[in-house]
C-alpha cells in the first residue's frame, strides 16, 4: 500500500510500542484551537476509573481516527481536584469522572503518534471514548 506524503499511516497494534491511552475528542475538537483548548479537551472529564488507566504513559488527542497531539502522562485524578482553563468543572456532568495531568509528549515520540490513523484499533461501533493500549509485558 502506496501512502502520499500527506496521508498519515494507519497505526497497527504492533506499531505501539507505549502504554497508551486513546481519547476520541470529536464533539470538542475545532480546527483552529489553542493548544491549552486542545490539552483541556483531550484530559478530562472521562468515566473510568483511575486504576484502568493509571498505566498509560502517553494520551493520544484523537480526531476521527486522526492523532492531533501526544501528551505526557503525569497522574489521573478526580475531575474535582483539577482546574481546566478553558473549560470550566460542572458538577452535573463531571462528578465522579477523571482528568490527567501532563504535558505535550518528547518530539520523538510525538513523531511516532502524531498525524497517523489509529482508527484501525477499534472494532465497528466500539463508542468508548477513552481506550487503553498497554504493551505486553515480557
């Protein structure tokens, strides 16, 4: 399969070599964001619990399948004990949810995440936004 130069790479299970989180930010993504819009938008608030995610170093800021930013993982916490600027906590919608805390990810592994496809690592109708891509352990 032949790709053009502006064409991302569909990711396969076998390229991660990370522990990852994918974060599907469709309905909150908008050309032309800030990075702190993107950053806010992609850490919170999400329904899982701590522990099923707390493994993953990096979360992939994704489009429609489209990564658009890697971030660094520093720690997941209650969605109440964090402060995103541009998006303020709603109690309503956001108690009980979770939010990490990070930055944008090394250029080198930015480069490996960035701008590729990873729609191929979910199955038709999988809806979840958040999913978790841990590295077998050997």
């Amino acid at each position: 399969m032949t790709h053009s130069r502006n064409m991302s790479r569909e990711l396969m299970l076998e390229d991660i070599r990370d522990n990852i989180v994918i974060i599907k930010i469709n309905k909150s993504y908008r050309e032309g964001m800030s990075e702190t819009e993107l950053y806010d938008a992609t850490r919170g608030c999400w329904k899982r619990k701590i522990a099923s995610v707390e493994k993953a170093d990096y979360a992939l800021a994704v489009v429609y399948g489209i990564v658009k930013e890697v971030y660094q993982i520093d720690k997941w916490l209650p969605a109440e004990n964090e402060v995103r600027e541009t998006i303020p906590y709603n109690e309503a919608v956001d108690a009980g949810r979770i939010i990490f805390k990070g930055r944008p990810a090394d250029e080198k592994i930015r480069k490996k995440y960035q701008n590729h496809s990873v729609a191929g690592l979910f199955k038709r109708g999988e809806a979840a936004p958040v999913k978790v891509i841990l590295k077998p352990q050997r």
